[in-house]
C-alpha cells in the first residue's frame, strides 16, 4: 500500500490544460469513430465482426484518458485492434502521436512499424473496395503526418524546457553571485568593526585607566580626561550606529578613511597618552584602496600599542612615491604581545594581499614589536 502511495505521489496530477485536451481527443475520436464505422458497414463482413468493429473501437477511444500514462502499451493495443476495427481508426493515430511527443524516436518507430504490419492484416480482414496500393499509401501517410507532428512537439516542448532550465540556471547563479557578494560585505564590515572600534575603545581604556591609577589628579587633569573619554565614547557609538545601519540595508559601505586622515589619527593617540613619532614623507596621495590599506596598518599599530604597551613610545615610518611603492612601519616595545594574538594581524595580511602588498610582524632581537608593510604605488 505504501509504495502505491509512492508511485502515486511521484506521478504528475494531471493539469486543467490536460483535462481539455483529453476531453476534446476523446469527442474527437468517438466522434470520427461513429463516421467511420458507418462507412465501414458497407464492407463484405460478419455482423458479428462488425459489432466487435464497435465496441472494441469505442473502448479504445476510453484509454484515451490514460494514454499518458501507458502511451506504448495501449498503441500497441490499438494497432491490434485496428486490424479489425474501423472505429478505432482515429483514437489509434492519438494513441500513436502520443508515443512519438512522449516516447524516443526509436520506440516511436517501432510502435509505427507494429502499426504498418497490422495494416496489411486490416486490409485483408475488412477485404476493401478500394485498390491494396491506394488504402497502403493513404493509411501510411496518415502515420508520417502523425510521426511528423508528433517529433514536432516533442522538439518544441524540449526546447521550452531547456530554455527554462537555462532560465532558472542563470536566476540560481544570480542569487548565488548575490549571496556571495553580500557575505563579502559582510566580512569587509566586521573588518571594519573591529578595525574602527577595536582603536576607540582601547583610547578609551587608556583614559579610564588613568582616572583609575590617578586619585592625586587635579581637577582640571580629570576633567580634560572625562571630555576625552566623552567624546571617543560618541565617537564609538556614532561609528557602531553606522556599522548596524549598513548590517540593516540590503547593500551599502562603510565611510572609509583616506590617506590623508592619517596625521588626525596619530593626533588622537598622542591626546589619549601614547608618545607617536610620525615620520611621514609622501610627495602625494596614493590611490585609494593602497591608502586606505596604510591607514588600517597604522591603527592597528597603534590599537596594538595601546593594548600591549600603554604609555611606551611608538615609531611611526610612512614612506613612499610614485613607482617606488609605499613602506608603512610601526615599531612599538613589545609588552605583553605573545605571537598567534589577535584577529586584527589576520584581517592587515588579507588587506595586503587584496593590494598585491607584502606585510610581516612580530618581534625583533631588539625586544619590540614590529609591524610593516609594503604596498604598491603605481607611477
């Protein structure tokens, strides 16, 4: 029981378009078929052959409705029956347009075959006025016309199909290239997050630390921290409100930093405490993705600082022009850094390689951290 529940579950329902169609071939046949058994009485047969003629074609116009279903057995039924019957003239070329739109070329021409042999036993069975040559010939051209057409549809609906599946290819592949290009996003924002706030808030710990180990300071000491601390935290709120509305838009970017904000953003670290030698030596700006790639190796460098050496001077070396390339450094003492730390150092050396840059880091002899980096600067 189970597994007829199964092969029924697995068969296509039949569509409204299908019921008009059977509907409309079984009038048709029944209706040709009455035509032409009343020509056919006029032939030199038994009256019990005749009635056979009958019912046999009227039940062959019932398969009709499952030709679908069983499309060679019943044409091969059919091209029996039509060995004797007249009436199931026209419901047998249905049954055989149905192997050749639903069956392979070559179970329709074997089907077209069987239907071509037992057409010499008609003709012999009903003993036909007509000359053998004539009823043959309009009988087989009758079964091309049918062949004819039936390869006609079934080449047509395979093109149908195959343009749709090319169709539903392509919207698969669109959706995907889509998913794919909004994770890429995605990923690129966590950079940021993490780039962005990870440097706000580790200002903001440097600040707090300081009102924390200070209880002698003045109040003007405080009071200078609390507005620094004040506004790195806005600062870090305003940045977040932008990261979570770009989550929230389908598609979108971040504001990214450019070269030029650079010097802004070594001022912000000497005003949080860290002593920073900048030396920066650039005739001008390079393009935007190798400079906003040298902004996020310096703060990171500096993110870094803050966190492993708060208070120790850092050295920052940004050389470059035109042609020779650009040579970002950050040198820091090396603190409580341990090598593997840090998901930051990870996202620098992807951002490296999407420039065709070179980036290293870890500690030197000299007991500091260092971090550098090479990006191209076409002339």
């Amino acid at each position: 029981m189970a597994g007829t529940d199964t092969r029924s579950a697995r068969r296509p329902r039949r569509s409204a378009r299908d019921w008009v169609v059977d509907t409309l071939a079984f009038v048709f046949a029944v209706f040709c078929g009455l035509l032409l058994y009343d020509d056919g009485k006029q032939d030199p047969i038994s009256p019990d052959l005749l009635a056979l003629d009958f019912y046999a074609g009227m039940a062959l116009c019932l398969t009709l409705w499952f030709r679908r279903r069983w499309p060679v057995q019943l044409a091969l039924v059919a091209a029996v029956i039509s060995t004797f019957s007249d009436t199931a003239g026209v419901a047998t070329l249905l049954l055989m347009l149905t192997v050749a739109i639903h069956r392979p070329w070559r179970t329709t021409w074997m089907v077209f075959g069987v239907n071509a042999l037992c057409l010499l036993i008609y003709v012999q069975v009903r003993q036909k006025d007509d000359p053998l040559g004539l009823t043959i010939g309009f009988a087989v051209a009758f079964y091309l016309a049918t062949a004819g057409w039936g390869f006609y549809i079934r080449s047509r609906r395979q093109l149908v199909q195959t343009l749709r599946d090319r169709a539903d290819r392509a919207e698969t592949v669109a959706r995907l290239q889509a998913q794919q290009a909004q994770m890429r996003a995605r990923e690129e924002i966590a950079r940021e997050m993490h780039d962005v706030l990870g440097h706000r808030l580790s200002l903001l710990s440097v600040h707090a630390g300081a009102l924390a180990y200070r209880p002698d300071a003045t109040t003007t000491e405080v009071a200078g921290a609390a507005e620094i601390i004040r506004a790195s935290a806005h600062q870090a709120l305003q940045d977040l409100r932008e990261v979570i509305g770009v989550l929230r838009a389908p598609v979108g970017e971040l504001p990214q930093p450019t070269f030029a904000d650079l010097p802004a953003l070594v001022e912000d670290s000497r005003r949080a405490g860290l002593p920073v030698d900048l030396h920066f030596d650039a005739p001008s700006s390079p393009p935007d993705h190798v400079g906003r790639t040298a902004y996020r190796i310096v703060q990171e460098g500096l993110t870094n600082a803050l966190k492993h050496a708060p208070g120790e001077p850092v050295r920052i070396r940004v050389v470059g022009a035109p042609g020779n390339g650009l040579n970002v450094e950050v040198k820091n003492p090396a603190g409580g850094w341990r090598p593997g730390e840090g998901q930051g150092l990870i996202g620098l050396q992807e951002r490296a390689q999407l420039v065709d840059g070179r980036l290293e880091h870890g500690r030197t002899p000299e007991g500091e951290f260092r971090l550098a980096a090479w990006l191209p600067w076409p002339a």
